[in-house]
C-alpha cells in the first residue's frame, strides 16, 4: 500500500442492462418537455420583444436538441458504465460518478436496515434499488437499478448476516 | 427505584402558576380582550386585581390538572411517563436506549429545590426522543439520574466502575483536577471554570450573538422609549456628526457587546465542573439556571476541539464529545465551553481518550487547491468588474482575492490526518479550525471522493461515517495513496475490498 497504488478499486457488478432503458425512457420524457417549452417559446416569441430575448428564444430550441441528444444516446450508457456495486464477505461497496466519482463502503456488521425501493417506472423495467442504512445519516449505501430478482435476493441476504454479526459498538 | 407509578414533585405547582405554564396558551386568547376592556376605562382597580386573582386561579388549576394526571414509573426495563388530560399519551424509554440524562434548574426551581429532568433517548427515528420530567426534587433528580444511567450499565454488562459511591449534589469531598492515579477513583474532576476564560467570551460567535439581539430588539424600539435625548444620541448617529463622534459611538458600541458577550458566557457557564461519577460524564454549569448533563463514558466515541478565528488568535478551544445517538450534540456534549487550548487538550485526553500522533500534513498538490479555491472566484470577479469598468468594486474584490491567499495558505496548513491504534484524528478549517478524534470502532461506514480535479492531481477526499454528531467527518485533499493508507490502517477488514486490486468473490448476486 504505497504510491503506487492509484484510486481505489472498482466494485465487481454492474446495475441492471434494463437501467439503460429505464434511464433512456427518462431522457426521452424531460427533453420532450424541454423541446416543446422552447419551440413554443420560438415560435410564439413577439417580434417586437428586445433583441437579447429574441436571440435566446431561437438559439433554446437547437440547446434543448442537443440536451436530448445527450440524455437520450449517450448519458444513459455512461450512467451504466460508471455504476458498480459488489457484496463481499465483511462489506457492501459502490462507485457512482463520472467526473466527481463516489466509493462508499459499509461493514455488513454495522447495518441497521435494508430496504427495497420499487418505483412506478423501475416496475416497468422490472427494475429495483437497495438502500443500505446505518447509524450515520452519512453512511448510506444505495444501489440503484438492479434486477429485481436481484436486489429480492441481495437485501434479505444483508438483513440476515448482519444481524448475524450485528456488533452494537456504535 | 419505584416500580409503582409517581407523581411528580408537588412544588412544581408554585413555579407552574407563577410562570402561567400551562394556562399560558388560553391566557394568550383571553389576554387581548382583557386588555381592551381595561382599556376602554370600564375596568377599575378592583377589576384589574380581579383580572389577575382570576388568571392565576385558572394558572393553578391547569397546573393542578397536569400535575395530577401526570405520573411516571421505572422497572427494569424502562421508564414510562403518561401524560394528558382527556386523551392519555404514554411514552415509554427502553433503559438500555438512555444515553444521557439532563438535570436542568431555573432559579424558580431551584428556589423550590426542584428540578426539571429530561432523559436523552438514542434517536432511531428522528425527532422528540426524549421524556421530560417537569419537576422532581433535587434529590430524586439525582436519584433518578443514577438510576437510569446505572440499570443500562448492567443490563449492557458494563462492570460499573465504584458503583454506589458515587453521590448527587456538589458534593465537597471532590479531588482536585491534579492527575489522579488510573484507579477510578468514584469521583473525579477533569475541569472547572477559571473566572478569567470568561474573557473569550466576546471571541465566540453564539455568545456575542446574545447582546447583539438584544440591541437588535431595544433598537427596534428606541423612537417609542423615554429615553434622554443625550443617551439616545449614543445610539442614533445623528447625521453631519463628526468621524470622532462615529468612532466613539462604534467604540462604546462595540465595548457593550463585549461586555454582554461577556456576561451571557458567565451566565451561561458560572461554575462549570466537569467530572466523572461511576460510568458517567457529568457536566455541570450555569449562573441563574444550572444544568446538569450526565453523559454515558462507555458510549463516547471521541471528541471536537474547535477554535474559531478569535479563539485561536488567543490559544483558546472548545470541546465537545462525540456520543453514539446523543441528540443535540453540540450543547449536551460540551466537555469544555471555553478555556485555553492546552486545557481543552489535556481535558480531552484525560476525560475522552490520548491521541499523541502527529498528523501527516497532505500533499502541495492540496495547497494549490486550497489557493485555487480561495483566490480564484474573487479573482474572476473582479476582472469582470474591470471589463465592466467598475474600478472600485474591482479593486475591492481584488482586495478579497489577495485576503484569499492568506485563507488559502492557513486552510492548507490546517489539513492533517493519523491513525494510532484504536483512533483517528482529522483537522480542517481556518474560520473554524476542527480537530476531530474519533475511535475507530465507531466506523459505520468510508466514502472516498474524488472529482475530476481532484484526481488529475492526485488527491482524494474521504468521508469518515459515524453514528455520532454530524455523522461524518472529512479527510479533506490527501493524497490518494494517504487515503488508502488511513483506510488500510483503520478499517483493514472491512474496507479491504477497496484497495485490494484482485476482486473478491461476490457472495451474492450477478449482473442483469
């Protein structure tokens, strides 16, 4: 453990494949709404409104085009690519982040509670997230997006041998 | 203990009545009629008198009422406290849950001999989790404490340290603060107030905060008040008065906000002691009211020094114990409210834990973040402002970039880190310098941070997580290589998976 070690490692999984589409499904609603608003706002624009304004509202439309560009073909994709969790034998760990990137890990011993979250849309995709909870309002792990065949076998897993090893020295 | 229901302490109705505490919330719907009756001249002397004899008759009675359906009782396994007057609530406190336990006296109480009691459960949910016991005696108040502190000790298997000697009351036949020998003496005094630290008190934002309101308040009303014209000029600049006259009034200004700085520290701290009775932390302070907090040691899991700015110009600290689920931290946790660094250092070691390691100082590369950050945005600024040609708004946050070298470089020279054996210490900040000495044991948890600029220059910033105080504390701007070190040092099980390059066998679950 010296200098050469560079950054931490990365968890051994990846989030569910369907992430992407759920993720996609997203991209697509927000920059719809965006688009609309903006070639509404184009089009609608009175001519005798200042320059500045009138500048604005012909460039948003080709801004908003590229946004959905973004966060429909790429971002979901990356978003898979950077999200990483692994349960080992003492610890529960993630990495989320692209350009400011995020481990957090927790010793099984020290969880308090485990919790499935399903959303409407995760529903959808057949998706769910794990919330890890301990002491520290701090010290919380979530694991977005697995299967939820997946998460259904992970959480109770953690319940189980942390209140197995459960020590109550915090 | 009891294990049949009590009542509190009866006198609490004098003070109740007196104070209007329960009858407060009506008087404040009838109080305003009242008062426009006596104003419209129908109400005569007699009225008025019947007016009060009437009020503190009702004030009795709610008090009586609450007294009366009030009652408290303690088994073995908690304390259970039932409240209401139509609607019952009862509100029950797993023993093992108690984690401190607040004797508070206002000078009404201590005139009674009373006390109020407030037990500090560990918060799993948030919010209220304490029971209020409004009022018992002084005696049972210290009874009370020993007991709810004691039956968690033994049902947790904590061999009490002298229990049954240790005494309530401020008692005479304390030793001195000289090192006692490692014998757990029942008592033993880690700190007492010297008079004279109370002249840091105007150097302590929450203290000065007090004559500042105050003045706010007077200020506020100072046209409406009957006051000479020769004081009020004091406070009112009066327009064309000349620099002497402003500088004066700032100077005699800024000494009445010492001076009240002052007394609201004395008030709040008159007499504090320090000290440990059996498995407990007890801290006792105050001028007019005087509090009593008893914190559980075994559940103490290390402790802040922090100095302001003012405080460290003048070698000064403050220190607070970081306990697992202890709300209100920052007030119920002081070991120390104000005193010289060394005090608070040698209090912390000897009441909290010993931390002689050095911390590592973090790479350059952390400095020129630290400048970067300090300097940069005043800086862009103000060469905005000069394509604005606003030369001298420009020149003003030139002045603040410049400053902003100095934050920089004293924000660096804060930054350190080490482990020992059961313990690590972090430290951070210039405006508020924070050492924090935290155990290891009390881990819950590590987040280690790096943004892009962060890795591009090879500094990492971690997150220490704990069940206690803020939750989390900042290894900010190390090396990455220094943090995978602390981590390795501290949490080598655990936290093994991070830095070992070969991935561990995941024990459940594939990717989709």
């Amino acid at each position: 453990m010296s200098a050469r070690t560079v950054s931490p490692r990365t968890p051994a999984l990846q989030v569910s494949r369907n992430a992407i589409g759920l993720w996609t499904l997203q991209g697509v609603i927000s920059s719809a709404f965006l688009l609309v608003v903006t070639i509404t706002a184009a089009v609608l624009a009175p001519a005798a409104a200042p320059a500045p304004l009138l500048l604005l509202a012909a460039v948003a439309p080709y801004a908003a085009g590229v946004y959905a560009v973004v966060v429909v073909a790429i971002r979901p994709r990356l978003r898979y690519r950077v999200h990483h969790w692994e349960v080992t034998d003492e610890s529960v760990f993630t990495l989320t982040g692209w350009l400011a990137q995020t481990w957090t890990i927790i010793p099984i011993a020290r969880i308090q509670t485990v919790d499935i979250n399903r959303g409407a849309m995760q529903r959808l995709f057949g998706l769910a997230s794990v919330a890890v909870l301990t002491a520290s309002s701090k010290g919380t792990v979530e694991i977005v997006h697995l299967d939820a065949g997946v998460a259904g076998a992970v959480a109770p897993d953690l319940a189980r041998r942390a209140a197995a090893v459960r020590d109550e020295a915090t | 203990m009891t294990s049949a229901p009590r009542r509190l302490d009866w006198r609490v109705l004098i003070v109740h009545t007196i104070t209007f505490r329960q009858a407060r919330a009506i008087l404040s719907s009838v109080g305003p009629l009242a008062a426009i009756v006596a104003l419209q001249g129908r109400l005569g002397s007699v009225g008025l008198i019947g007016i009060v004899v009437v009020a503190t008759v009702a004030s009795l009675a709610f008090a009586a009422l609450r007294w009366w359906r009030f009652s408290y009782e303690i088994d073995d396994e908690r304390l259970l406290v039932r409240q209401g007057l139509v609607s019952r609530s009862e509100r029950a406190v797993p023993l093992d849950r108690v984690r401190g336990v607040d004797v508070e006296a206002s000078p009404l109480h201590r005139l009674m001999r009373i006390a109020v009691l407030r037990v500090d459960a560990a918060a799993g949910t948030g919010g209220d989790d304490e029971a209020v016991l409004d009022a018992v005696s002084v005696a049972d108040a210290g009874r009370l404490r020993e007991v709810l502190l004691a039956r968690r000790r033994v049902g947790e298997q904590w061999a009490p340290v002298n229990e049954g000697t240790a005494t309530d009351g401020g008692s005479t036949r304390v030793p001195d603060a000289t090192d006692q020998p490692a014998a757990a003496p029942a008592e033993r005094v880690f700190a007492r107030l010297d008079p004279r630290w109370l002249l840091y008190a105007p150097l302590i934002g929450s203290y000065l905060a007090v004559p500042l309101a105050i003045g706010g308040t007077l200020l506020r009303d100072v046209g409406s008040l009957p006051i000479p014209t020769g004081l009020r000029d004091l406070v009112e600049v009066p327009d064309g008065a000349g620099v002497g006259r402003i500088a004066l009034n700032v100077l005699g200004a800024l000494t009445v906000v010492a001076v009240g700085a002052l007394l609201a520290g004395a008030v709040a701290n008159w007499g504090f002691v320090l000290a440990s009775r059996g498995g407990t932390l007890v801290a006792e302070r105050g001028l007019l009211t005087r509090r009593t907090v008893s914190l559980e040691i075994a559940r103490i899991r290390g402790y802040v020094l922090s100095q302001g700015l003012g405080l460290r110009l003048v070698r000064a600290a403050r220190l607070t114990a970081l306990v697992t689920g202890l709300g209100d931290q920052n007030r119920r946790g002081q070991l120390l409210p104000l005193g010289p660094l060394r005090v608070a250092e040698a209090v912390a070691a000897a009441a909290v834990r010993r931390f002689n390691t050095p911390l590592v100082p973090h790479p350059p590369a952390a400095l020129r973040r630290r400048l970067f950050r300090a300097v940069g945005p005043p800086a862009l600024v103000a060469v905005v402002l000069m394509l604005l040609d606003l030369p001298v708004a420009a020149a003003a946050a030139a002045a603040v970039a410049i400053a902003g070298i100095a934050l920089g470089i004293d924000r660096y020279r804060a930054l350190g880190h080490a482990a020992d054996a059961a313990a690590l210490a972090v430290r951070s900040g210039s405006l508020l310098r924070r050492r924090v000495v935290l155990e290891q044991r009390a881990l819950v948890g590590w987040r280690v941070q790096q943004s892009w600029f962060q890795r591009r220059a090879g500094l990492t910033t971690l997150l220490a997580c704990v069940g206690a105080g803020e939750g989390g504390y900042e290894v900010l701007d190390c090396s990455t290589a220094q943090g995978l070190d602390l981590l390795h040092a501290v949490s080598p099980g655990w936290a093994a998976p991070l830095l070992s390059q070969a991935p561990h066998r995941a024990a459940t679950g594939r990717s989709g």
